[in-house]
C-alpha cells in the first residue's frame, strides 16, 4: 500500500510540475490554459487520492472524492469562459497556430474606441 500512495503522490506532483512548465513554456493564453486545465486537475486528483488511500477514514475520502469532482466538472468550464473572453478581447493568436475555430463562432465585439484606444496605448509603449 506503501508503495501506491507513494507512486500517487510522486505522480501528481510532477504533474503539478508540468503544469507549471507548461504555463512557462506555452506561447499563447489559449495553448496555457490547457496546460493549467489538464495537468493540474489530473495531479490535484491523484495527490487527493494518495491522501484519501493514507488517511483510510471515511470523512477523509469522502471529501477528497467530492472535491476531485468539483474541480474536473468546474475547471473546463472556467478555462473555456476565460478562452472565449481572450477571444473576444481580440486577444492575439500564436503564430504557430494552424486553425481558429472560434471565428465566426464566437461574437467579437465591435468597439471601436476601445480599438482605437488599445491602438494608442501600444503606440505609446517602449521597445
């Protein structure tokens, strides 16, 4: 039994490791919070699990289950409301990127002032 919450917890920490990699690494806000979205709710499931397979009471792996749910129902939902936001914002692609699957799916707002705005602020910034 050793062994599995050891393997568990070894397990979901690197996973928590690369997650943090993954939000360094990644060129755009979209490619990083998939990082964050999949890495981190797999390694938080796995280190619960490893506690819940320690601790063995039942108020213990009870609320590891109930918060393992809580996070893979709430964190897909959050990383897609943040991704149509940034889409929305205009936030630009990665350069690498090969489709865009929001256009045309995703209303962007006509601003124009605030395009005009967001035009000057970056003109105005030093390189």
């Amino acid at each position: 039994m050793t062994w599995v919450v050891g393997s568990l917890l070894v397990l979901g920490a690197f996973l928590m490791f690369l997650t943090g990699l993954g939000l360094l690494r990644m060129p755009d806000i979209f490619t990083r919070m998939h990082a964050a979205t999949k890495g981190a709710s797999l390694g938080v499931a796995l280190l619960l699990l490893g506690a819940a397979l320690v601790f063995q009471e039942v108020m213990v792996v009870t609320k590891a289950v109930v918060t393992v749910g809580f996070i893979f129902l709430t964190a897909p939902v959050a990383a897609s409301l943040l991704g149509r936001a940034a889409y929305a914002r205009r936030t630009p692609l990665w350069e690498g990127s090969v489709m865009d699957e929001g256009r045309g799916k995703i209303n962007v707002p006509i601003n124009p002032v605030a395009d005009q705005e967001d035009a000057t602020s970056q003109e105005t910034k030093p390189t």
